[in-house]
C-alpha cells in the first residue's frame, strides 16, 4: 500500500518511513510527485492547518493522504513558536535561524522554567469528502537547552532535551526518536486505527 504524505520535509519523510514501514506502507511525499503542489498554512492551529494540507492535497491528487503539522510550544514564550515553528525566525523556513531566535527569547529563563512540548497533529484525507477527515495528536514532553546538543534529527531537535532519556532529541537514534517522539506517537495512533480496520 502507497500512502502521500502532504510534505516536501526530507526528516519528516524519515520519521514517517521508519513508522509504517513494518505495516507495509511505502510512503511518498510531495518531492516525489511529478508537479509542484503547496498548499498555505493559514490556520491558527495545528490541526487547522493539518486539515488544510490533507484535504488540499488529497483533491488535487485523487488519493489518500496524511498531513502533519507539527510545532514546538514552549511555556515560556506563551506557546510561541507554535504553528508558527517552520517560520518563526522568517519565510525562509532557516532551522539554524529558528533555533538562535528560541535561544536568544529563552536567554536569563532559569532551567525548571524552560519547560516544553513538541506537538504533532496528523491528518487523513480521501479525495472530495471532507467529513471523513480523521485526527491523531501526539506529544512529547521536555525543556529547551541553553545550548544545541547532537547532530541528528532536524528543525528544533538540538535544543530539545527529554529528561527521560537525558539526552537531547538530535543525540538520539531514528529508532529512539520514533519510540518517545510527538510524531511517533501520533503515527502509532494512526497504526492502530489502520490494523483496526
């Protein structure tokens, strides 16, 4: 089984292989379609903007497909970055820019205040029928590190430590990352609603 996933994000694409693939799932994404499609990310929640991206892209194509949106909220910042995590720092989508702008609102906010969460929100969609979008959420609790640790991973993973594991999420392997991540969960919740059917 061939699934889209609404996406042209190369680490996003990773995360989704490494989950459904022991379901037999082989995931495409939007960079592996013969036409540029994008869709603008105009809701104010991630679910909003999932829903936008899922049905959009499932029209336009006639297939199945899952969106996630996704986004780094920290208690500190009144939730910020938020649905705004791709672009806080600018349209550019600069993860390192992202990172420096978290890093420098954060600068002087003691450790126990640093609390955080990544959030995902997945959506599926079927061509043309918008009440059978389905919602999965997951979470991923941590704090902001003062400084970027690790080389895996991408967008926020450098900062984002997981006390659990004492370690950052971008010092952690695929398998690791999918086993406690926010998009991990939430796949898993899609897994088993899919072996359910």
């Amino acid at each position: 089984m061939q699934v889209l996933i609404a996406t042209n994000n190369k680490g996003k694409k990773k995360d989704f292989e490494a989950l459904l693939a022991p379901l037999g799932i082989d995931v495409l994404t939007l960079a592996d379609m013969d036409e540029p499609f994008d869709v603008e990310e105009t809701g104010t929640t991630f679910e909003a903007n999932a829903r936008l991206k899922a049905e959009a892209t499932a029209n336009h194509y006639g297939t199945i497909v899952i969106a996630d949106d996704s986004g780094l909220v920290i208690d500190a910042l009144n939730g910020e970055p938020g649905v705004y995590s791709a672009r806080y720092a600018g349209e550019a989508k600069d993860d390192e820019a992202n990172i420096d702008l978290v890093l420098e609102r954060l600068q002087g906010v003691p450790e126990e205040e640093r609390t955080a969460r990544f959030v995902a929100t997945l959506a599926v969609a079927y061509p043309n029928e918008p009440e059978r979008t389905t919602f999965y959420v997951g979470t991923c609790e941590g704090r902001i590190l003062e400084e970027r640790r690790g080389t895996n991973g991408f967008g926020y993973d450098p900062i984002f430590f997981v006390p659990s594991l004492d370690r950052s999420m971008a010092e952690l392997t695929l398998e690791e990352k999918g086993a406690i991540s926010h998009r991990g969960a939430a796949i898993r919740q899609l897994a088993e609603a899919w072996n359910a059917r």
